[in-house]
C-alpha cells in the first residue's frame, strides 16, 4: 500500500493527530505587565508567555518546532 493509499484509510482521529508534535501555535494575550504572547502545543496546552512575539517564535523554533500565529 502506498503513502497515498494509506492516508485514505486514517480515521478521523489519526487525521487531526497528524503533525501535532511539529507545531506551536502563538496567541497575543493580555498579561499583567500589558500584552504578552502564549505560547501553545498543538493539542491546546499553554507551555509559555513571553513578552515579545519574535521571542516567541524564536523560542518555539529553538525546540524545533513550526510556529503558527493565531489572530
């Protein structure tokens, strides 16, 4: 069975699992100190604040992950 084939078989489930351990998605939030940018797994869970939104993605891409701004 080839690649193609094989993804035609996933479930649902496998389908939206699929990349979760390569991204990281950042998110502007309001912070105590003003406007912050949380930094999120794929599945959901916040790992991170940091105060600038290029540290944050200079971070998630220091752990080799694709980060993905959320508006």
């Amino acid at each position: 069975m080839n690649q193609i084939e094989k993804l035609r078989h996933i479930t649902p489930k496998e389908f939206a699992l699929l990349g979760l351990q390569d991204m990281a998605y950042i998110k502007r939030v309001a912070a105590e100190e003003g406007i912050a940018f949380a930094v999120y797994a794929a599945d959901g869970t916040q790992v991170a604040v940091l105060p600038d939104r290029e540290i944050a993605f200079a971070t998630v891409r220091q752990h080799d992950l694709e980060p993905v701004s959320v508006h």
